[in-house]
C-alpha cells in the first residue's frame, strides 16, 4: 500500500527499514518471565523503548549492556534487582530472524537498482547482519548508531538519499511505522507502509517482472 505518490510513479531507489520488515524478534522467553515475575506480558519492552531509555542506544551514545543495565534499573521498581537484569537481558538477548520472503524480493530489487537499509540500530547492527548471512544484502546501510540522528528526523532520509546517488523524490521508502513513513513524504519521497510481504510484491512485483 503506498501512502503517498500513485504506484506508477518511477523510482530510483529503495530505501529499507530493517526491524519488522526483514528482522523479526521470538519474545516468547520474555513473557515466559515476565508471567513467571507477575508482570504483564511488554511490561519490559514498553520500559526498554521509552525515547529517554532507547534514543541513546540508537544514536550510539550508550552500548547495549549499559541499556540492559537502564533498563534493570527502571524494572527493578517492580520486581527484584535479579529478576530485573534477568528481564533485561531477555530482551536484549532475543532469537531473531530474517524475512526470507522479503530477503528475496529485495535481493531482485538490488539487481534493478540500489537498495539501502535505513534503520534505527544499535551498534550491533553489523554483527547481526553477518549472522543473518546479511553483510552484503544492501547497498548501503545507514544505521542510526553510526550516523548519529534516527528516524523520523529528516537528516537521516537525506544521508540514505545521497549515499544512494539518488534524489529525494526518486526514492521509495518503506517503513512499518506510520510516523517514519511521513516523515520521508514529507521530503517528497513515495512512502510504503509495511505489515506483510504482499505490500511489497504489489508494488514491486511489476517493476521487477517488467
């Protein structure tokens, strides 16, 4: 589904968020203890991704253990301190694993045109990659924790732009945040909202069978 500019509209580029669009997290431990500590089950993901406990992991400003160790600190009003670094590291420490029907799409995409990821990372981001077998995927990678500045700020779209070699207005940006999406309207790019494969094959489909 396109959010802004009509499906017909050309493109030059894609640019590709990463989490809940290639990389799925398995939380089924965390509930696991979160049920087993007598919280509800996100109790620990609404304090890990609160912007004053996120932002500075995903500008790079604190490493992930020291994230654990906040997000303890938070949890740790609720329930023991063990039980709370216990959580912690349940989160940061969850399987995950990539999309291979989207994998795949985006790989044939690459062969007609760049292919950059743009996402809100840790410093991490690139041993994860490598153990998705991922290193190569894209282009470009433009991670939050290097550059500095994260979605939905508009800098970010402007750098993924250039490393791309394309115009604003020339990319297709797809993100599962509705937020993000506009933000990259906002600077005349055709936006995708994403929540399943076939938003992608419908618009990308043709393109690539053409």
């Amino acid at each position: 589904m396109t959010t802004s500019l009509p499906r017909a509209r050309p493109f030059d580029a894609v640019l590709c968020d990463f989490d809940n669009v290639i990389r799925f997290y398995d939380t089924t431990r965390l509930t696991h203890l979160e049920r087993l500590a007598g919280l509800a089950p996100g109790t620990t993901m609404e304090v890990a991704f609160a912007p004053e406990t996120d932002l500075p992991l995903l500008l790079g400003r604190i490493t992930q253990p020291q994230w654990v160790e906040t997000i303890a600190l938070a949890l740790s009003r609720l329930v023991p301190r063990a039980r709370a670094h216990e959580l912690g590291r349940a989160l940061a420490e969850a399987p995950f694993h990539a999309d291979e029907a989207v994998v795949g799409l985006l790989r044939r995409v690459r062969t007609r045109m760049p292919l950059v990821l743009v996402t809100n990372a840790t410093l991490e981001l690139e041993s994860d990659l490598l153990s998705l077998g991922l290193a190569d995927f894209a282009d470009h990678v433009v991670s939050s924790a290097r550059v500095g500045v994260a979605k939905p700020d508009p800098k970010i779209y402007r750098i993924a732009a250039e490393r791309a070699g394309v115009a604003a207005d020339r990319c297709l940006f797809v993100d599962d945040r509705p937020e993000n999406i506009e933000a990259a309207v906002a600077l005349g790019m055709t936006g995708v909202h994403y929540r399943e494969p076939s938003d992608l094959d419908e618009l990308l489909g043709p393109l690539l069978d053409g």
